[in-house]
C-alpha cells in the first residue's frame, strides 16, 4: 500500500491511499474522491515519466511519501484586481478586460498565457498566473506585483501557490521556498527573513500590507509593514510552533494554535492586542472570522470572544445570545452577524452598517442557512430560499425593489462592496445595491441573466457571471 500527498492547486492537501497497481486513472479517481472535486489535470514529479494514463503508479516510479499536483477541473476561473477582471478558460488560455494599467491589458504577454495556465492570482492593481509546469507570469501594475523580471528565475518552474497583500505576491516552490516581490512596504521584500524560507514553508496568509508564513513544524515568519504585522518579534516564543491556521483583519494576524489557544500581533485598533480577552482565548478556540478591524473567535462551546476595534467589536448587548450554540459568524466591514445552531441570527458592531438587525428581528430569529455582506449591509439566506436584507439601504440593506423575486429559490449571493447578485436554482440572478456597484444592469444584459448562470465572480465594483455555455456577462462600473 502506497500513502501519495496530493495537493490541490489553491485548495488543501489529502493523502491518498494506492495499490502499487493502480492506474494513474485510478489515481485521478481516488484524488478527485479525497478532495471531493473533479480532477482535471495530474502534475507529476519531473523524475515520473508517464506516456500512458493507465500505467500503473508501480511502472511510473511513484512512491510511498510521493508530492503530487492536482488541478481540477473549471469550465472557467475569474480572477480581479481593483479595476480588472482576467479569465482562465478551461483550455488554460488567459483572456482580460479593464484598466490596462491595472491588469486588463495582456497584448505583450498573449503568447505566454494562451496555453498551460492552471490558476490566476491578483494584488489590488497587478496579476500573476501560474503556468502548469510551475512558472510565473506577472502584468499589471509594475509596483503593485505586475514586474517581476528581479525573481524570475526563481518564478521559473516549480510554484505551487502564490498569495496576495494590496501590492504585492509571495509564491511557495514545491521544495516550501518563499519568493516575493512587488512593493515592499506591502511585503515585496522578504530579504531580512529569507535565511528562514528557503525550505518547509507549507502556506502564506497576508493581511493588506504583511505575510505570516508558516512552517511544515507550525512556525510561523513575518514580514512587510511593521505595525500591519510584518513585526512578530513580541510574540516570536509562541509562534515557534504548532501554529495550524492564521486569520488576518486589515492590519493584525490572529494564529490558532494546535492547542485550540489564539496567538495575535498587528495592530492594536485592527486586533493586533488582545490582552483583554486573553485567558478566554488560551484554548478551547474553534475558528475565527474577522471584520475589516476586529476579531471574532468561536469556541468549542459555542461561545464567541471578540476584539479589536471597539466600535466593531462591542457585543456586550448581546452577549448572553453569544454564550452557546454559535454556529459560525459573518461580517462587513464594520459589524458582524452570528448564525446560531438553529438558524436565528445575532448582530453586533456598527448599528448603520448591519450591527443592528431589530426590524428584521422575528425574519432572522430561526431558519437562516447562510449569511452574506456587502461592506455595509447583510443579506441572510433562509432554508426556503428567501432572502432578507439590512444595513446601509443603498448598498444592499434595502432589497424591496427586488423583494418579490427574493422570496423563493435563492441557492447562493455574491456581492461588490456596495451591491448584491443572488443566484437562483435556475440560474437566474437577481441584483439590488448601488447601482454604479453592479446593484442594476441594463436590459440587455439582464435578459442574459434570466437562466443558466453557473457561477458569478466579482471586482470591488462589478460583477461577472459564468453562464452554461461557458460565457461570461459583465456589469457593474465600467472603471472596475
């Protein structure tokens, strides 16, 4: 019996189990159960040769402890900077639309990205997509991400996954080597920490102006903007391991510990310093979920433990709701809304931008299967597929121009910062919000929006929809 690491491109890694006899079919199969997505493509080591999908993974030379690559498979990926969108097709062709300064304009690099790109990744102003043999091309904004002739030697082959600040990318090789470049400021420049990330880094997280990457032993190593939570130094001790996951608000990280205990650093008005809860956050810690500068941890109990900005983290009015039973928690940018086991919802933070839900108080108090938000408004999804909406009315409180066709049948929502778009069984989407935000369309595009929409995707001010075909629907502000 055979244990294969698999890892699936921008997702997590699984170890599968195989027969010496096993075809690489068989392999793809077993992949595609274990990470419960259809696999498109296997990325072998380069020392595997593999003429036949039905070799056995005996005849190609895979062994025990063997690292694989998985990409599965998308009829389409859409990726945004600020102002741009790019779509990687299911031929690995690359096609873009925007700003050109900020990524809508490929003319220079057609030839590179017409084939063999497996994923897109973006800064605020720059991409970067990863070819399947590893390599990287980068365009957009020169700063911000889009230049990176000074590391492209080391973006030559081998990376596995690439992760974002405002204005900058660190990528992880497949050997858990760190390259970084783009505004350094924003964490472009990993130079004074490299010595400790030229091997067994397994992922990077960011907050808009830092990385935190983390060890194959749970260390974790930080750099960028000091006080944005590139400075890990007063908390280097309790960082040296077993760090399993980190969360980041604007400015602050928050690592959870293989001992359920929370670890923070960052800003203090973002929740870099959480001294006041601290014996609460010493085990027992779930999951965490975040605000644009505050924390919100769930744990095993049920119970939820805030910090970070006052204004946004205040839940002393419903801290008795918040005692038990806590499902998971959502966000905008300046409130939060808990789901409770049995589908009633409890808000907090800002009154204005969601904190308050008291006149839809008896709609949310049972049956919400899922919640979602727009920077300042909340829209709760009920087991029977209605929709209700609160928070600032024109970004997305407000949904009774749409109210009637909101009642029924909504599976998911997708929102810019100041509108929604509900995707309906049908695959009908139903907009409301701002309208330079995407909150209406003309009606030529919303006659294409009446069936058929398989997935949306969104910049911070337009919207993109994936119908059947396989074409894409854009709207929104033209500029985004």
């Amino acid at each position: 019996m055979l244990h294969v690491n698999v890892v699936l491109i921008g997702g997590d890694t699984h170890t599968v189990k195989l027969d010496a006899n096993d075809t690489l079919v068989q392999l793809a199969e077993k992949s595609a159960a274990a990470t419960r997505r259809p696999i498109g493509t296997l990325i072998l080591p380069r020392a595997v040769r593999a003429d036949d999908p039905q070799m056995s993974v005996a005849e190609v030379g895979l062994h025990s402890g063997a690292w694989i690559q998985v990409v599965a498979t998308k009829p389409v990926q859409i990726c945004s900077t600020a102002y741009a969108f790019a779509a990687l097709k299911a031929s690995g062709a690359v096609i873009t639309w925007g700003l050109a300064g900020a990524g809508g304009d490929i003319s220079s690099l057609q030839q590179q990205l017409n084939s063999d790109v497996r994923s897109l990744h973006s800064t605020s102003l720059a991409f970067a997509a990863v070819k399947m043999d590893g390599a990287v091309i980068t365009w957009g904004c020169a700063w911000a991400g889009g230049e990176s002739t000074a590391v492209q030697d080391q973006l030559s082959a081998d990376v596995l996954s690439i992760c974002a600040t405002k204005h900058a990318f660190a990528a992880v090789t497949l050997k858990g080597a760190v390259v970084a470049w783009g505004d350094a400021d924003h964490g472009g420049d990993a130079t004074s920490v490299q010595d400790y990330m030229n091997a067994d880094v397994e992922r990077i997280y960011s907050t808009a102006r830092a990385f935190a990457a983390v060890k194959s032993i749970g260390a974790v190593v930080t750099w960028g903007h000091a006080v944005g939570g590139g400075d890990s130094e007063a908390v280097r001790k309790q960082l040296s391991a077993n760090v399993q996951a980190i969360h980041a608000t604007k400015l602050a990280f928050a690592a959870l510990k293989t001992d359920a205990a929370v670890i923070t650093w960052g800003d203090s008005h973002y929740g870099g310093n959480s001294k006041t809860c601290h014996e609460q956050l010493a085990e027992d810690v779930r999951c965490i979920h975040t605000s644009k500068a505050a924390f919100a941890a769930v744990k095993t109990t049920g119970a939820v433990v805030t910090w970070g900005h006052r204004l946004i983290s205040d839940c002393q009015d419903v801290q008795e709701q918040l005692a038990s039973d806590v499902a998971y928690v959502h966000s905008t940018m300046a409130a939060f809304a808990a789901v409770k086991t049995h589908g009633s919802v409890v808000t907090w933070g800002y009154p204005d931008a969601g904190g308050s839900s008291q006149h839809v108080k008896e709609q949310i108090s049972a049956n919400v299967k899922s919640i979602y938000s727009t920077q300042g408004a909340f829209a709760a999804v009920k087991e029977n597929g209605s929709v209700i909406t609160w928070g600032v009315p024109i970004w997305g409180g407000d949904s009774t121009a749409v109210k009637q066709q909101l009642v029924s049948n909504v599976e998911y929502i997708h929102s810019t910062k100041k509108a929604f778009a509900a995707v309906k069984t049908n695959g009908e989407v139903i907009t409301w919000g701002r309208l330079d935000s995407g909150g209406r369309c003309s009606r030529e595009v919303q006659q294409q929006l009446t069936a058929d929409v398989k997935s949306l995707y969104c910049t911070k001010e337009a919207f993109a929809a994936v119908k059947a075909t396989g074409s894409v629907v854009t709207w929104g502000d033209l500029n985004y």
